[in-house]
C-alpha cells in the first residue's frame, strides 16, 4: 500500500510516501503525487520527520531508514553512488559518470539526479557542475545551497 504524509518543515511542505519496501519519495511544496495514492500517516512517515528535522538541524548526518525508490538500474546505480557521497563534501557529474562506470555518461547522470525520488536522503544536493558551480536541483538553487552550506557548517559536530 502506497500512502504519502505532508508536513512542515524549515525547508518548506514537504510530502513523504511510504510503500511496503520503504519510502519510494519525497516531493517539495508544490509538487503533485504521479500516481493515486492514500493519504495516511505511519509510522515510517514520523521517523523519516524525526530524521530530516535532525538533518535540517544539523545533528544527523546519516540517515537509517529504508528506501524503496523506483527507478532503471542506471539510475539506482547513481543514486546509490550519491548515497556515498560524505557528508559535507560534493562531487562533479563526472566523479559520479566515472563512479558508475561510465565515464561519458554526464548527462544520464544529470538526468538520474534530477529523477531522485528521494531528495535529502538520497544526497543529490552534493552533486555540482565541473566548475564548482550549482546546477539545478527540484527544491531550487537556493536550497541547494542552503543544504550545502548547513553540511560544511556543522561537519564539525561530527568528527
């Protein structure tokens, strides 16, 4: 059963859905759900708050909840790459292409970034374009940055 929660967070409205497997997304203010689903809170909902309100405050930087997102195996395989992302650091859309095993694949990489169910558990923000600069991101350059920004800073807390 597939059920999506709304709730509001310093980074906006944010919609959680939750499926049998895990949470399968996250959509910003804004955003519609593609398909029907219930609106019903669980309890994977509460705990994945509980997580990004840790994140959002800088005292969690990992996160332990199951993720179900839906995707083609290029795409799981970026997205699992940008899982290993540390946090408080970035890499390029090259680092991941070369990562994934496919070093000319910069673009695909760029697309499957922008096809991240799973913003901030899966840590697409952490991408940027070879010259350092901030490419798009779903929740807008200004969150991107924001996020960035609250990683370097509270890197400290933990080491």
């Amino acid at each position: 059963m597939k059920s999506i929660y709304y709730y509001q967070t310093v980074m906006g409205k944010l919609g959680i859905i939750v499926e049998d497997l895990g949470i399968s997304g996250i959509l910003f203010e804004g955003a519609e759900p593609k398909n029907e689903i219930i609106l019903n809170e669980t309890e994977l909902h509460k705990q994945t708050l509980v997580q990004l309100n840790e994140y959002f405050e800088g005292k969690r930087k990992d996160f332990t909840l199951p993720l179900a997102p839906a995707g083609t195996v290029f795409q799981r395989a970026v997205w699992s790459e940008l899982q290993k992302i540390p946090y408080g650091e970035t890499r390029t859309y090259r680092q991941i292409a070369q990562a994934v095993g496919s070093p000319n694949a910069c673009r695909a990489v760029g697309s499957a970034n922008h096809n991240n169910p799973i913003p901030f558990l899966i840590p697409c923000h952490r991408v940027i374009g070879s010259g350092g600069g901030m490419t798009g991101y779903a929740g807008g350059i200004e969150m991107k940055q924001r996020l960035l920004s609250l990683e370097r800073q509270n890197q400290k807390n933990f080491h």
